[in-house]
C-alpha cells in the first residue's frame, strides 16, 4: 500500500539489537539513529539554535519537537534481563512561546505488547537544560521507553543524555 504517511504507524522495527546497560543517547551521530518516532510531525535532532534552545546539554545535538500536535520518541528495546531496576536520566529543555508551554510524558513498557506507564509528567517551562532520573521497578527481559511531546504552539522540547542504568536496588 501507500507508505507515504507513517504518521499513524505506531511501532516501525528497526534492525537494532536491545542496548546492553548502561547506554547513554546523546543524539550525535545518524539522526535518532535506533529511535523510532511517530504522530502528527515527530522528533528530529537538532544542532542549530532552535528558538530559545541555544545548544544542546551533551555535545552538538539533541533530540527536539516543537509546534502543535502529539510526537512520539520512542527509545529501541532495552535490555534489562540483568537489573532489578533501571534508571532512566535525562536532560529536558520545556520552552515558552507567549504564556504556551509544551508537555513532556516519559512512559515505560516491559513488553511490546503490554500498555504504556506514566512515569513522568511536566509542562513547566525552563530556562535551561534540566535533569530528571526516573526509577523502574520490576524490570525482566526488554523493555523500552517513550518521551512524549503534546505540543501546544509552544516553541518546542529538547531532550538530550538520555541515560540507562542499573538503578537502586530497592527503588
């Protein structure tokens, strides 16, 4: 069939193998690389000045969506066979266009198959890169995780450093 918009499909395969912990994605080399995106425009890497956005936390790029509609980023399999708990890190960047701030969801799954987790929420603005570190419990096999941008004409989300690591033993 047409193949042209890939805007409604929510799960393309990469030929990526599961990443091995810890990784960290800073969004340097091949775009997104292993990341798959998808919704009304999606996630691209950015290494130029994106209105507020200067530069990116970690090197010279950063994942980044902006303007009007649901994006989805969605990270490739993990391997979390070996951990109790994974620590997911992060450097975010909300921007302010006119009192407008965009929302920025991080959900989890443990299996292709099994529903979406909120395990973080924000929509308020920052000024500069900010670190968040989430903790999933009862992690086994692989899993994967989503960053969610529900733009509302703000001028955009950085996201950059994405961290994955054993976490606490007992979160």
């Amino acid at each position: 069939g047409d193949t042209s918009d890939w805007s409604s499909v929510e799960t393309f395969t990469t030929l990526c193998a599961a990443l091995s912990l810890p990784y960290t994605e800073s969004f340097e080399s091949a775009g997104l690389g292993c990341w798959t995106t998808y919704g009304s425009t999606g996630w691209d890497v950015d290494k130029t000045n994106s209105y507020d956005i200067t530069s990116a936390y970690d090197g010279d790029e950063f994942a980044y969506a902006n303007w009007t509609g649901v994006r989805y980023l969605e990270s490739p399999l993990i391997d979390a066979s070996t951990v109790n708990t994974l620590k997911v890190d992060f450097y975010y960047w909300l921007d302010e266009y006119y009192g407008s701030v965009d929302e920025l969801i991080v959900e989890y799954r443990l299996g292709s198959n099994d529903p979406w987790v909120e395990v973080f929420r924000s929509s308020v603005a920052t000024t500069t890169w900010t670190n968040a570190s989430i903790v999933i419990g009862s992690t086994s096999g692989t899993m994967q995780v989503r960053f969610t941008s529900d733009a509302n004409f703000a001028d955009g989300i950085g996201l950059d450093a994405v961290t994955f690591a054993e976490g606490p033993f007992c979160p």
